[in-house]
DNA sequence: ACATTTGTCGACTGATTAGTCAATCTAAAA
DNA sequence: TTTTAGATTGACTAATCAGTCGACAAATGT
C-alpha cells in the first residue's frame, strides 16, 4: 500500500472514529506512518482530503457492484444482484459505509461536483427509466424510485449491523427484504 | 425567546450551514446575541450543546406527532397519521431534520443516552409490537419493521426536498407513500 | 553522468478555539 | 432595605490546528 493510500486508509479510521471535526491532519499523518507535509502533498486542503475519500469509497464500491453483474438477465435479477451485493459490500466495509453516510448528511456533500459519480449515478437511473418504459417498475418519478431503493438500502444496513445474525439468517433477510421491495415497485 | 433558545436556535442554523467543525462557539454566541461565557453556563461544553440541541429537536417533533394522533383510532389510520404528521413536521423544519441526521450519522451519536427519547422510542415499539400480535402487520422482528419505517420517513423527505413539487402534488405523493410502505408491512 | 521532476520530511507559524474567571447586573426572597 | 442566588458579561489563556517551507532523497528522463 503506497503512501496516497495509507493516508486514506488513516483518514477512514480515524474520521468514522471522531468525525471531521475530531481529528487533526496531523493524526492522520501519524496513523498514516507519513510526514505531516507528505498528507498537503497529496490533498492539499483537509477539505480535498475529506471529499477525495468520499469519491474514492464510492468509486470502490461501485466497481464492486458492476464486477458482479451478469449480461442478459431479466430486470428483476439485475436489480437483485445489484441490490444484495451493495449489502454484502456494505457490511464487508463497514467504516466505509459510515464514512458514506457520515459525508453525505454533513455540509460537505455540498462540495461535491464529480463526473465519475454524476455518471455512475446517471446509469443506475436510466436502468430504472428503462425498466419503467418496458412496464416492468411503476410508473412513478425516477428520483422517486432511486430514492426508495437507497433508502430500503440504508435500512436493512442499519438493522443488520445492530442485529447482528448469523450469515445464514442474514442473508435471508436481505433476500427477503429485496422481495418487500421488489413487490412494492411491480 | 430567551438565552438559552437563541442559543440553541443559533446553534442549529450554524451547525447545518457549516457543519460541527466549522462551527465556533463564539459565532454560535454571537448569532445568538449572547457573550461568549453565557453559552457556557447553560452548556458546560460544545459536546453537551450538540447532544442537548439534538434531543431538544426529537423532543419537539415527538410532541407535535404526538398531539395529532386521535384516540380510538384503528391501525392503519394511527400510523397513517403519525407517518404523515411526521413527514409534515420534517419538511416544515428542514434544518431541524437536516441536524438529526447529521448528527445520527455522526460520532456524537454514541454519546446520547436520554431516557425521554428512549421511552419515545418504547412507545413506537410497543405500537408495532401490538399491530403484529394483532396480526395486522406482517411478523418480522419489532427492530426491522421500525427501521423500515424510519428510512421509508427518510426517503420520501429526501426525495420532496429535492423535487420541490406544489403542496397539492406534495400530499398526494406523501399519501402514496404511506399506502406502498402499508403494503409492504401488512 | 547529469538534470529535472516528484516524493518525503518535520520543524515552524499565524490564526483560531474551547473554555475560564472575576466582576457586574437582575430580581425576587427574607 | 438587605441578602442571596442565579444570569450575564467579555477580556483572557493555554492549547491546538491547518497549512507552509526549505532541505533532502528517489526516481525518471536524456
């Protein structure tokens, strides 16, 4: 792990630990095992650093999510696929999903302006826009759909970490809790 | 208002625009027309006035759900009301809903321990503990049904701040929420 | 071999911050 | 009227923090 990401590394840690405002550059720098001028090199506002480790969670777990994608399958399998291994993602990364959130509910999303993510963004609507042009989703608006999946998500996140189950009844649970949402959608 | 509400109000508009870290408790006192060493007599830290602003606003939203709801009431109608009344506070208090969530996704949230909230959180559980025995929401566990809910609550605010529809488009869309999330649970 | 860029270091600084404190004010009780 | 307890003030401080800088090292290109 090179030193770029090491720092990131600390950062996660340590920001899901005390939050933004606990932690000083310069215990990142030291959990990161750098110098405190290498954390300006590369992130040269603490700022930079708090949206850059945003970006690149997110970036992370959606390559994740299309690694897992097959081609070909009916829309109800691609969304489950799509919606289970955001889950399991999630509770494999549990930080990183804090980290998420943490970001997203602060004023710094306000920050954000990013094209990668604009368009990861971009292809999950217009798989929703499609399924509902093929009648396969109600008819309702876009944002709204995305928006109630996301939440669903955050959800059965939340209870699972809190619930902590065995994996067998985990993961019957969040199949279980695809086919709520799946029924309200159809 | 006295001191201590125009500190608590300052507070939040600052803790929402700026964020905890960017927030200094001299500017807090000074939006709230207060010296410096008044904010300090009512809050012995800033930690114990971002925890007390939190509970303060739960407090509130609890009391307006509460007053709403009429007794005799059968289950469909009684979590209808509670579901819409809180929808309707949240988007008539945007800032207050916007801090409870950044600070519930924030590490302060592990240091809240009220026994108010907690009794609150009781009651809603007992409610749905209730419609299950009763056999009018589906058996799933007590903590699931209530998470569900909570983002369901989460979502829909999301999505209508966003959207910026007219007040007639707005109910209408709050209403068919509730029927897709009843659905789903019974 | 040399030059140039890039990465790394850590001491340093100017600005800021949470929280203190002794003095003053207010209002109601005795 | 006098006492007393709480409310209010704002100057003050000890500590902390984000970010700088000049020196040096490593890698890369010529």
């Amino acid at each position: 792990m090179d030193k770029q990401q090491e720092i990131l590394a600390a950062a996660l840690k340590l920001f899901v630990e005390n939050g933004f405002h606990g932690t000083p550059t310069s215990k990142i720098a030291k959990e990161a095992g750098v110098a405190n001028g290498t954390l300006f090199h590369y992130y040269p506002t603490k700022d930079d650093l708090i949206v850059s480790l945003y970006i690149s969670i997110k970036l992370r777990m959606a390559t994740h999510i299309a690694e897992q994608i097959t081609d070909g399958a009916d829309y109800k399998t691609m969304f489950k696929t799509q919606f289970i291994q955001a889950l399991y993602w999630a509770m494999e990364h549990q930080a990183e999903f804090q980290y998420v959130q943490q970001f997203y509910s602060s004023p710094y999303q306000a920050m954000l302006q990013s094209a990668e993510l604009q368009q990861i963004m971009d292809k999950n609507c217009h798989d929703i826009q499609r399924a509902i042009d093929d009648k396969v989703i109600k008819d309702l608006p876009v944002d709204y759909i995305f928006t109630m999946i996301s939440s669903h998500l955050n959800g059965i996140h939340q209870y699972l970490k809190n619930a902590n189950l065995d994996e067998k009844k985990q993961n019957e649970t969040i199949a279980q809790t695809f086919g709520l949402l799946w029924d309200m959608l159809t």
